[in-house]
C-alpha cells in the first residue's frame, strides 16, 4: 500500500531508520492513526495467552489481533480516566477452585447479595464491582466477547451488534471467565462450557426459575416469559431444560422451532440496550469542564473513532444516569475527581459525591 520494500517496514518497526516526511503521512493515513501517535511511548500489548475470547475457533489470527489492539487503546483510555477520577475497584473472589461452575454462580450471587432476583442491568453490575467494561464495534460476527485481569482490574469487552438478550449473556459468560478462571490456567471448549453454565445458572437461578417459568413451554410462552430474566429465547429454553422443567425430546422440538421462526439471528421483542454507566458518568464531569472527546483523542494520540468504538456510542454530550440528556443544569455524577487530573489545564481540582 505504501510502495515500499518490506524490508523497509521492518526498518520502521525496529527503529532502524525512520521514514521521510511523505512516507509517514502516507502510514498514518493506510493505518488510520494519526502522525503523533508512531511518536509516542510504545503501547503495552496485550498477550493472546491472558484473554478469554468467546468463539474461538472461528476467529482468524487476524481477527484476533484486531480486537487485542482495540483492548490496547482500552487500556490507555481507562488509564486517562482513572488518573482523573476514582471508580470503583475490583471485588472479586477467585473461585477457580470451585468444580462446578453452577455453584460457583449461586456462591457469587450469595457473596455479592443478589438472592435469587433477576439482574436488571449485567453492565451497571460489573461495573459496580470494578470490573471495565468497553465496547467492540469490529465488523465480525465470529467476535462475541472477551475478558482479561490487568494489573489486578479486570476488563470485559462486549460486541455492540449483538442483541441486548445475547450480550448480557455474554457479560455473565465473561464475568464466568473472570471469577474462574483468573490465572488464564484453562482454555478450550471445556472451559468455554464451564463459562456458558455460569452464564446461565447467574442470570437464572434455579430456584427462580423452578418458580416461575412455565412447565412444558411453547415458543410462544417463552417469549413471554424471557424478560423477566432479559435473556434469549434459545437460553431460556436451554434453561429451563437443564433444571428438569422439559424433556429432552421437548428442549429439540422448541430448539427446531426457534431456528424456523429465525429466532437465533433476530431476537423476537428485544430489551432495551444496556451502556456503561461508569463512561455516561465520567463524559458528563468532563463536559461540564469543557473536555471534548477530540480534547482525550488528541492526548491518547488516536483518532476519536477509536474512543467511539469502546464507550458504547455514548456522546460526549452523554446521557444522565436517570437517561436524560445532560445539561449544564444536570446532576452532576456520583464519581469523585482526583486531585491533579494528570496535569492537564482545564482539569483542575474538583470533587463530587462519592459514589
């Protein structure tokens, strides 16, 4: 793309030599990164061998890199926030050596007072318990997900063109990951069923469900029923199977009928997205302080399509966390504002509730 011998690239890369003037303008451009950016520090790369991908074996190599460099600018993106604010820390046991994966998901929801109710929001509650959560807008359908423990923070990050039913599934699969798997020690399909079974058994309790889902379901009532747990209709189905509620001849006939309806690519009366509330909370501070999301690009060194893709299309003008648009006259966040904001002139000295 460049017209240049390979051999030249790798001079580049190795800080060999560097290119002319016309060459860099021309990098910048076929790589989308703007010139400062081959400037500055080296970014941290994330190692394939720490991350947990959902669909693995789908993935190209390619794919995989794509989605490792967009956690690279996560990393530098959640550093910038934190050296401006305090969220929340990690709160998390490590339940690896826990055998199966179904009590695992009943002891986290007993540690972190759930009880037996439904989860209303899977983003707002792992960002509660210090988990980062980013968003993935790479143009792949084999890309579901995938979570990492970074200097002791975890992070989880999440495909937006899924529906809200799959991708909070995909949080709790992730959240599985994180609490059993911390020390990246298992790989493979068992432990992608391992994360599946917590998924299902976190956001359906058996006790929940064996109280209130229908027995002998149709399709029909089972999306009727899907949204008081706001799951899909296939994994409520694959519920309600697992705890005894339909036979196994049952669970293939409504397993048959959902593929027909065309239920396993379009989700039928699909929930309201879910967004970060932790992003929504911090774009509002900075907005009040005249901070744009060019202003965090140009400090980052990257474009700000690339803090597009990770916020869950969250404006700078973000919405409240009531889900009004903010004005001057809003609220201001539940987050409190460090002292210093990382030496940058306009973020001076404030502090808001802490919450």
């Amino acid at each position: 793309m460049l017209g240049v011998e390979v051999r030249s690239i790798t001079a580049y890369e190795n800080d060999e030599f560097r290119p002319d003037k016309e060459r860099l303008s021309a990098l910048a451009e076929k790589l989308h990164f703007p010139v400062q950016f081959f400037f500055g520090n080296d970014i941290e790369e994330i190692a394939p061998d720490i991350v947990s991908f959902r669909s693995m074996s789908k993935m190209t190599a390619g794919q995989r890199d794509s989605a490792l460099g967009a956690g690279a600018i996560a990393l530098l993106f959640s550093e910038w926030i934190e050296k401006r604010f305090d969220l929340p820390t990690a709160t998390f046991p490590d339940l690896s050596q826990e055998a199966n994966p179904e009590a695992a998901a009943e002891m986290l929801r007993r540690l972190w007072g759930l009880g037996e109710l439904p989860v209303k929001n899977m983003i707002h509650l792992l960002e509660a318990k210090g988990v980062r959560v980013f968003s993935l807008s790479i143009d792949t359908a084999q890309l579901d997900a995938f979570s990492m423990w970074h200097a002791e923070t975890p992070y989880v990050f999440l495909n937006t063109r899924k529906s809200c039913e799959h991708s909070r599934f995909d949080a709790a699969h992730e959240l599985g990951h994180l609490v059993l798997h911390r020390h990246a020690g298992a790989k493979g399909q068992e432990a992608e069923r391992e994360a599946n079974t917590f998924a299902s058994a976190f956001l359906m309790p058996r006790a929940s469900v064996l109280a209130n889902a229908p027995h002998m379901a149709t399709v029909d009532q089972l999306i009727r029923f899907k949204p008081y747990w706001t799951v899909s209709v296939a994994a409520l189905a694959y519920r309600l199977h697992d705890v005894g509620l339909v036979s196994d001849w049952h669970y293939r006939t409504l397993c048959i009928e959902i593929v027909q309806r065309g239920y396993r690519k379009k989700e039928p009366n699909e929930a309201h997205r879910e967004a970060s509330q932790v992003l929504g909370k911090v774009f509002v501070a900075l907005r009040e302080d005249g901070v744009t999301k060019a202003d965090i690009a140009s400090a980052l060194s990257v474009h700000a399509e690339e803090l597009d893709q990770l916020v869950f299309g969250l404006a700078l003008t973000s919405l409240s966390s009531t889900g009004a648009v903010a004005t001057s006259e809003a609220r201001r966040p539940e987050l409190r504002v460090v002292e210093g904001g990382g030496g940058d002139a306009n973020q001076k000295s404030k502090n808001t509730s802490n919450g």
